[in-house]
C-alpha cells in the first residue's frame, strides 16, 4: 500500500458533512428559446449584472476599458451579451485556449437563445463555427492575430475584447501591441470618414465587408495568393489600409483580467478606466502536505481517494490541478484503477479530464452533473484557473505545477513542468469556494508556498519569437524592435528570432520578409513546420510531411502504462523504424488508417485514440489549406523516406545534436548535453547525428521525437548557419 499524503487534521476537518453544492446544468436543447428563458434568471444573478449600465456606458464613452472581476462573476458569458443586447456591432472575444473557446460560445449561445454559430459562434485553429450572421464571435487569440493578416484594421469589428489578459500569453501580448496600433490607426481613418457623405460609399463597404466574411463551417484562412511563391512587396499595416477605408469606425477594447494588478493594463492604453467587479467568494479552508512529495501524480491521486472516500459524495465534485495532457492521463488511470476495486458502498467515481486539445465532444461531461452516487473528479490543467468555471466543486487539490514553455539558444525550444506563481495557486484555491466553503489541499508545504514568485513571468520574456515574429513582419510591422510591446522581450530573444527566421530563408539579409516567409505566415504553425511542408513539394513527399507534423501536434501517440513496460513495447515494435521517432510515428499513422482507427486495435497495440484522432483533424485541416495554396498534397515519396528526414532538417535544423566520443550527445549549436527521451525508438541507440522535436524536462532535459541523420545532411539542410561546418571531427 503506497503511503497516504499527511495533510495536518484534514480527516477531521473535512469529514464534516457538508450541503451539496451542485448547480443543474441543462443540456443543450433544439428549444433554444425555452433554454435561454430559463437561463435568465441565473444570468440575473451573476455579480456581473449590477454593473451592467455601468460597463455599457463606459464602452460608450472610452475607447478602451479594463474589466476586473473575480473568475466565475460573469465577465465572459455576460459582457458580450450586454453589448449586444446595447446594439454595439460585431465582436470579438478572444481567449488564450481553444477549449475555453469552444465551450464559452456554447453557453452563450444557449443563454442568447440561439444555434451556435448562428449570431454567437467560435473559430479557433483548424475549426470555424461561425456564420456572416456571428455578432459574437469566441476566438483564440493566435486566430485574431492570424485575422489581422488578412483584414489589417479588423474591420469586420466593432468591440474586441481580449479575455484572461492576465495570463499574458505571448499571443495575447502580441495582440495587445497589435490592437493599439489598429485602434489608433481606426480612428484617424474614421475621422477622415466623418468628412465625407457616407452614401458615397454605401455600395462598395457592402462588398468589402462580403470579402472578409467566412461562410459556412470550414476554416478560414487567407484566400492563397495568386502566385505563393513569387517575390512580393510587404506593406506595411499603413500601406494595407490605403485603399477601401469607408463605413470604419473606431474600434473598442475592452481587456479583462481575473487579478487585480489591472494598473499596468491601464497605463499601456493611455490611462484607460478601470471598473472593479465585485465577486463572490465563500472561505476555503487551504491545507498544505507536511513533507515535500517526491511525485505529486502519485499525491494527487492518493489525495483524491482521500478525500473522495473520507468525505460524503454529496459533499462536491473534486478538481485536480496538474500540469498537462500526460499528467491527466496517468492520473485519471490511477483513479480508474483504484475505482475498481472499491469495497461495497464506496460510491462511483467518474474522472473528467479538461486540456486544451481534449476534443470537443468529450469536453461536455465536465460540465454535466455526474449522475447520481458518482462524484465527479475533475482533472484539469490551469485551464480551470481562471478561464473556465465548472460548477460543482467544493474541493481543489494543487500539485502545485503547471506547463510552461521555455527557450534556451543553446538547447532550442522547450516545454518545462514548474512550480506555479503565488497567484496562480490563489486562483486554483478560490476554484473551491465558488458556490460555499471550500477546501483547497496544496500538495507541498508551506515553506514551499512561500517560496514561489509572486506572479509568472509574460511568456513573451521567455519563449521562442520565431512564430510572432513571423507573423508581426507579415502584418505590416517592418521594424520590430521599435513595436510597443507591454512588456519588452530581451533583445537578444528578438535578434535570435530574427536570426532564425532569416536561416529558414523566411527573411531577406535586410530582415524583410521574402515570398516564403508570406507564404510561412498563412500556416497556424510554428515556422519550422511550415519550412518543412514547403521543402516537402520539391523533394516530393508533401503527404508524408504533413501526416509527419500532424503526428506530432499532439504531447503523446502511446500509452506506456507504468506495470505494462514490456509489454507495452512489443506491441509497438511493429511500428518501430530504424530510422527513429519520425517515421516510426509515419509507420503508426498508415497501420491506424489500415483498421481504420479501430478502439481493440489501438488497445492491443497502447496506442493512445483520442489524440490519434486529434492527429487526423489537423491533418485534414493542413491538406485543405495546403490545397489552397496550391500545393499538391498527394505528393508522395513511397518508400524513399530518407528525403523525408532531409525535409524535417530543413526547418529543425537548430535542433541537431552530434554523438561525442564519450556517447553523449551535445547540441550543435550550443554544445549543451542533450539526452534522448526514453520512450523514444532511439532511446540507447548511438548515431553520429540526430534531430529532435522538441525537449522536455521528466527528471533532465530530454529531447523527444528524435531521428537519426546522416550529419552531412544537417550542412545541406542551413548553409547559412553550418555550411562551413566542420561535421566529421
Ligand atoms: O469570465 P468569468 O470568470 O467572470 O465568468 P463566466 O465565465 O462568465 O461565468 C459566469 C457563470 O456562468 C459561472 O459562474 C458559471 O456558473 C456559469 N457558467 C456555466 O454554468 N456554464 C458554462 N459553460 C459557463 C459558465
Ligand atoms: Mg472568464
């Protein structure tokens, strides 16, 4: 029996019995009036309500507003529907993750009393549900920014509002930046507007408005150029609104954050108002683990059951904050297991996972009472901090850790597993004290508690610019050491931005942005990717490029249960290449598609179906949007695979590293240890060259999907950067 987590007096404490704090939820029905009645009442009594008027005529009267409010107050669902219901135009929302994305603009469409993607919808990457009817529109904020690229002034827009600013994602610190810009530039061109009769033009804002809508249900993305590779003229954001500039007005920001340091918020948009809404927060009762755990997946797990068995089930759902997809995934097996082997009357558990890629049809159990004698354990990445709020809990346990992307030049890019800020482990807390008296178990101590940050650093300040960059250069903005950023990256992160966009050929030596750097910019991809799919025409393997970058948008495509090892990893030896983890993946994509994703199948074989599934969404979407571009997405390389490896190189090959004589590998370009990944095929094996996906840290920097390379290959791949590389000594 694996030893319990000690919190000090939790049994006592939280054996009290204790009301049921759960809300019915309704499911959505065809009667959308009906729903949306009855609905009223709960809109009615949000905090949010009584500051209705209030926020409506400050966005009436400031270009830019700061909303503050506790998570859970209203703040998303409602402030869009007040400016609709105010008769402001077409608005965007925009929020840093796409399940957030997805399941807001459900709800709102139930509370408005329409069909989602009628006059409330969403678009998020790869998935457009929204109509030319969509006054509301819920987005990511990677897909407004890509919007900015083709509608420059947003025009289609009246109100944006940029949601969880506090997170500063990199995307959303980019966007900050962007919509200054476009709203100082909206109301120069607005004032010349007023000096010219608008009948003047009513015809023609008819069709430029038609231009930039999207129809139906696929993706939106730029309509291709007429020749994508051709060198082109890059205007700038002033250059692009030159010509059709009728029926603009101003453009309204409205920035809401869940934490109360709004100030900076405020002073970056010339001392915009801020309003304070006020929220409800019953007490929760926070216990901290005696003992540091040395694996908080094992903690939380034990905590759960803890709590789970110990407390009575009426007692509130259970949410479990963890730092990623494979996190959820190991725990919710852990739970399952445990689960069955309850003794008699120990009441059904039901574990929930909620990540950004979890597919939309399994997000809705979530929210979704659990019926009855089962308890509901929810297991969530920060996602349920502050951008979602599920109903129900009255119990929060933190592991304290959440993912975050890093970037070091000498290793490349990657995704670390770290504590999280003060701030983030108050909002997890608050989670449990939304609808009565909570209890919050934080799996450390309090001496660790007191040892975190105060509040995470903006992402900008520590990722990889390549993407933003890419996509600032392609927006018009020439020079982007001078853009207004609100929180200023290092200027070294920038130049190496700028550097590695200029080995991948995306920008000039003067650093303007060539035709394949435009071309990059239309992929929702990082550009190495991007650069990948683009070598992959000439070199004739564009279907394998892209089912290649499909498999790899997802964290993990096995399961390797822990008591399964061995086995595990002869069901998968069919799929294994000598090659490495690229096409060993390529090998699984064809043998999935063989049975035809069959559940047995993937059981037999560990393969993990719910991201497979994923996999095959992007990969249609990738093939649509390569079509448009006009490239001929059946290009196929049959079994020459070498040339497909020689395409991966030619965007990753800043991810190299060489075997030394004593059996390390170091990174080519900064001679850092760089250590393969056990769960991959060239885990234990040597070659003089490999290439990896990304690194990961588990207990040291591990690098994952990793392929052997013929080193020579790695000088073809950036003459640039290594073409007088030394490769043999
Ligand atoms: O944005 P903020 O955190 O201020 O709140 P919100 O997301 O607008 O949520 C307001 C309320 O709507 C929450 O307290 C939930 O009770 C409810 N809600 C819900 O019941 N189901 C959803 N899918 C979303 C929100
Ligand atoms: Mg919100």
């Amino acid at each position: 029996m694996p030893p319990k987590v000690v919190f000090p007096d939790t049994a006592d404490t939280v054996a009290k019995p204790a009301t049921n704090g759960k809300t019915k939820h309704h499911k959505p029905k065809q009667d959308h009036r009906a729903l949306a009645h009855r609905l009223r009442g709960q809109r009615e009594s949000l905090p949010i309500f009584t500051a209705r008027n209030a926020i409506i005529q400050q966005v009436r009267q400031h270009p830019t507003v700061i909303v503050v409010g506790e998570t859970g107050s209203g703040k998303t669902t409602q402030i869009p529907q007040y400016l609709l219901e105010s008769g402001f135009g077409t608005t965007a929302i925009t929020q840093p993750r796409r399940v957030a994305a997805t399941s807001i603009a459900k709800r709102v469409a139930e509370e408005v009393g329409t069909p989602l993607g009628g006059r409330v919808g969403y678009t998020i990457r790869f998935e457009d549900c929204s109509s030319d009817k969509t006054q509301l529109r819920f987005c990511t904020d990677g897909l407004l920014l890509r919007e900015i690229l083709s509608d420059p002034l947003l025009r289609r827009y009246e109100v944006v509002i940029l949601d969880e600013a506090h997170e500063r994602t990199l995307r959303t610190d980019i966007l900050l930046g962007m919509l200054k810009d476009i709203q100082r530039e909206r109301k120069r061109v607005a004032e010349l507007n007023q000096q010219v009769p608008d009948a003047y033009f009513e015809e023609e804002e008819e069709v430029s408005y038609r231009d930039h809508r999207s129809h139906g249900t696929h993706v939106t993305f730029d309509e291709p150029e007429e020749e994508p590779m051709q060198p082109e003229a890059v205007p700038s954001v002033i250059d692009n609104v030159h010509g059709d500039v009728t029926g603009i007005g101003e453009l309204k920001i409205i920035v809401m954050s869940a934490t109360l340091d709004a100030e900076r918020f405020s002073a970056y948009f010339d001392s915009a108002p801020i309003l304070y809404v006020a929220g409800r927060q019953f007490p929760v009762t926070t216990y901290y683990t005696t003992t540091p755990q040395a694996d908080y997946l094992d903690a939380a797990h034990l905590t759960a059951l803890q709590i789970h068995t110990e407390t009575p089930s009426t007692s509130g759902d259970i949410l479990v904050f963890l730092s990623g997809q494979e996190d959820i995934e190991s725990v919710e097996k852990l739970l399952r297991d445990s689960a069955a082997s309850f003794p008699p009357g120990v009441p059904a558990l039901l574990p929930c996972p909620i990540f950004a890629a979890l597919p939309q049809s399994q997000q809705s159990q979530v929210f979704d009472p659990a019926p009855e004698f089962t308890r509901k354990i929810i297991l969530a990445t920060n996602i349920a901090e502050t951008s979602l709020t599920i109903p129900g809990i009255r119990h929060v346990v933190d592991s304290g850790v959440h993912k975050v992307r890093g970037f070091d030049p000498r290793v490349g890019e990657s995704l670390l597993v770290e504590p999280i800020s003060k701030s983030s482990a108050r909002q997890r807390t608050g989670r449990a004290g939304r609808e009565a008296a909570g209890f919050c178990y934080r799996l450390y101590t309090e001496s660790d508690y007191a040892q975190l940050a105060e509040d995470s650093i903006p992402e900008i300040k520590r990722c990889q610019l390549s993407m933003v960059v890419l996509q600032l250069k392609a927006a018009g903005v020439t020079d982007v050491m001078q853009f207004d950023f609100m929180d200023r990256p290092s200027k070294k992160a920038l130049k190496h931005a700028l550097l590695e966009l200029y080995a991948l050929d995306a920008l000039d030596d003067r650093g303007e942005l060539t035709a394949l750097g435009r071309w990059m910019s239309e992929f929702p991809l990082e550009p190495s990717y991007s650069k990948v799919i683009y070598a992959s025409q000439k070199a004739g393997c564009t279907r394998e490029a892209i089912d290649i970058v499909s498999l790899l948008s997802v964290d993990s495509l096995f399961y390797v249960p822990a008591d399964k090892r061995e086995e595990s990893n002869a069901a998968q030896a069919v799929f294994r290449s000598t090659e490495g983890d690229h096409l060993t993946f390529l090998n699984l994509l064809r043998a999935y598609n063989k049975v035809n994703g069959d559940r047995e199948w993937c059981q037999e074989h560990f393969v993990n179906r719910r991201n497979m599934k994923h996999v095959l969404d992007v990969r249609l979407q990738l093939n649509r949007l390569c079509a448009r571009l006009e490239l001929d997405t059946e290009r196929s390389c049959g079994t020459d695979l070498d040339a497909v490896l020689k395409c991966f190189l030619s965007g990753f090959f800043h991810n190299c590293a060489l075997l030394q004589p004593d059996g390390t590998y170091r990174s080519l370009n900064g001679s850092q240890a760089v250590h393969v990944h056990p769960g991959s095929s060239m885990f234990a094996k040597k070659t003089p060259a490999i290439f990896y996906d990304q690194l990961v840290f588990t207990n040291k920097l591990h690098a994952r999907a990793v392929s052997a390379v013929d080193p020579m290959w790695i000088a073809q791949a950036s003459p640039k950067l290594y073409g007088r590389l030394n490769t043999t000594a």
